[in-house]
C-alpha cells in the first residue's frame, strides 16, 4: 500500500509517501528563519507559511517518490495535538485529497506516531518501553501494541524540549533552543554546576524540569558569562539524568524490555550517548531514531496511517482537529 503523510502540528509542514512501510519521500518545509526573530514559534505566521508550502511540499514528495498523485492509495495526517491553526491545514489539505481521490484518509495522533517513529529503520517489536520527549511532551510509556498503550509516566509541568527552549532564551542563545544548547555543550564541563534529581510525589515515573529551569536562571545571574558553555552542559545533563532515572523506573515496573527514544529532544547528542550507555548496562536494545525521524516528520506519520489503514481503520472526513488530547482519546484505543 502506498500511503502519503502529512504533517502540520507545529512550525514544520512535512509530507512523505511510503510503500509498504518503507520511506520513498520525505519533504519538510521548515519554517526556523521565520520563526527565528520572535525567539519562538508564532502561530499565525506557522499556518500561514503552511498554506503557501503545500503544493511545493506535496509535488517535492511525490517527485522524490518517482509517484504521481493517482499512485497514492491512503492517506494520514496529523489531528491532534498541536496548534490548531497549523494542524487544520494539513488536515483540511489530506482530507480534501482523499475524497477526491476517493482513497481512504486516517487521522493520527502526533505523539502516538513518534513512538513509533523508530520503526521506520527498524523492524517492529513489542512489548518496548516508549519515551517521547518533545517541545511538548515528556511521557513515558509501555507499549503492547498498535493501540495498546499505558502512560507509565510524565513531566508534571514544562516539557524537555520546552525546558531546553526556555533555557536556551534566557541565556541569548538563538530559537530552537535544544540544538543550540547540545552544540555548545560540548564545549562546557557537564560537573560544573549541580542540578538535582526532580522527586516528584505523584508517582516515581514521573518526573518535572521546572526546578531546574529556576536552578539554571539562579546560576546564570549569579555566574559569569563567560561560563555559558559550562552552564548548558551542566543542565543538559540535568535533564538526561532525569529521563534516563524515568527509564531505569520504567523498567523497574514493567521488567527488561527493549527501550524507544523520539521527540526532538531525542537528537541530543549527550541524551543518544546515555540511552546508549544505559540500555548496553542493561542488555537490552536501544531502538532510536535517525535525527531526521525525531523532530517532526511526515514519515512516522504515514507509517502509522499504513498500519491502521491496513486493517481497515479509517477516519470519517468529518475528522476535526484538537489543540489537545491525550493519546487514545480520539481514534485509538487505550488498552
Ligand atoms: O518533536 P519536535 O520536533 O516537535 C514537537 O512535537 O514538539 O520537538 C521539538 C523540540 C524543541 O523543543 C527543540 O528545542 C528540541 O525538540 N530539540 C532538541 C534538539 N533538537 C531539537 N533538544 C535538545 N537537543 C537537540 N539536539
Ligand atoms: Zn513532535
């Protein structure tokens, strides 16, 4: 079955075409220089540049494909959760295609199709222990099956990618923050300033970046700048410290099983190299993708419309779409 994805949730218009599951086409309209002056995502300039890249992001995925538009026989795009403006020109955009092209159209969920961005380059197995670490989530999660998900645990208040984003800002560094902070860290002492393991009552597999964001402001004001790169690989590794201790809870809970890193955040070179540490210690794989499978991307979402559309699992075209919505709510099932 050839499947075209499309992704529109945040600043980053994607689309790709898959065969079988395999990635013929993979196009992102990137939207980082518009973005860039605001220090952050503003969301009527997001799905206006949306709007004007469609047709050149569809034509430049079906071209890379050798396909033309006739060839493609579903159709996925992202639903929910993101900003509502940008998520409604995607959708609009996919369902339109498919009831002209009278192919069949399934609304996926963004955080569902991350934790199975991985299997784009590797063979799927189950059951894994799924982190997803984005701009908005940080969830932990055991996974039996397409559909079958339990939420082991969450940041209970800013997100890693969002922690790293605010960070970053309030030290001068430029938007998207994550990768600015990863590059200047290697150049700093990750030992050079302490931030602590968050305990967080509600539960043991949850975990909270907001006191170190208060940490990493405290030290900044009272530091000097030329301690920059010493402050941002220190709080980096706060923050990998405090996934991989979710992780090691994870399996504490759920026993020994494979581990699944995805979000942006999972581009992290010092959070690639602890997942890799840890998962070797432990003797269990560590599946995670390429970099350009972590950050937003039409392929992990066509991936996950192949399997659903495959059993036979559309959405109706009256499909609307949600800022917000927890993953199962909607159109997949919790186990
Ligand atoms: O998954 P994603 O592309 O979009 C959301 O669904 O949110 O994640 C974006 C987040 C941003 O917060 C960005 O700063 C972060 O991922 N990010 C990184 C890196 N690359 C992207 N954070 C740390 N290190 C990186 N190398
Ligand atoms: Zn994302």
């Amino acid at each position: 079955m050839i499947v075209l994805g499309v992704e529109s949730s945040c600043d980053d218009l994607s689309m790709a075409v898959l065969k079988e599951g395999q990635v013929l086409s993979n196009v992102t309209a990137s939207q980082v220089a518009d973005h860039q002056p605001f220090g952050g995502v503003v969301p009527e300039i997001a799905s206006r540049r949306h709007l004007e890249a469609l047709e050149a992001t569809l034509d430049g995925a079906l071209e890379r494909a050798g396909l033309r538009l006739q060839d493609i026989q579903g159709i996925g795009a992202t639903f929910a959760p993101g900003l509502v403006g940008s998520l409604l020109v995607g959708l609009q955009f996919a369902k339109g295609l498919a009831f002209s092209l009278e192919i069949p159209f399934r609304g996926i969920h963004h955080i569902e199709a991350h934790l199975f961005s991985a299997f784009l380059e590797h063979p799927l197995v189950f059951p894994f222990l799924g982190l997803i670490v984005s701009g908005g989530h940080s969830h932990l999660f055991w996974v039996e099956g397409i559909g079958r998900y339990e939420i082991l645990g969450h940041t209970v208040d800013d997100a890693a990618g969002e922690a790293f984003d605010k960070v970053a800002k309030m030290m001068g560094l430029p938007y998207p923050g994550g990768p600015a902070i990863d590059r200047l860290s290697e150049q700093g002492d990750a030992g050079a300033f302490s931030f602590a393991l968050p305990r967080v009552k509600s539960g043991a597999m949850h975990t909270s970046f907001s006191g170190m964001k208060t940490a990493a402001v405290e030290y900044w004001e009272r530091s000097d700048p030329s301690r920059q790169a010493d402050l941002a690989a220190s709080f980096q590794h706060g923050v990998v410290r405090a996934l991989t201790h979710m992780v090691e809870r994870g399996w504490e809970s759920k026993g020994k099983a494979p581990l699944v890193v995805a979000g942006g955040v999972a581009c992290n070179r010092a959070l690639r190299r602890a997942f890799q540490a840890q998962t070797e210690k432990k003797g269990v794989p560590l599946l995670i993708p390429s970099p350009k499978y972590c950050t937003d991307n039409g392929a992990m979402i066509a991936w996950l419309a192949w399997q659903y559309l495959r059993r036979g699992d559309t959405s109706a075209l009256s499909l609307n779409a949600q800022a917000r919505l927890p993953i199962g709510g909607g159109v997949s099932r919790i186990s």
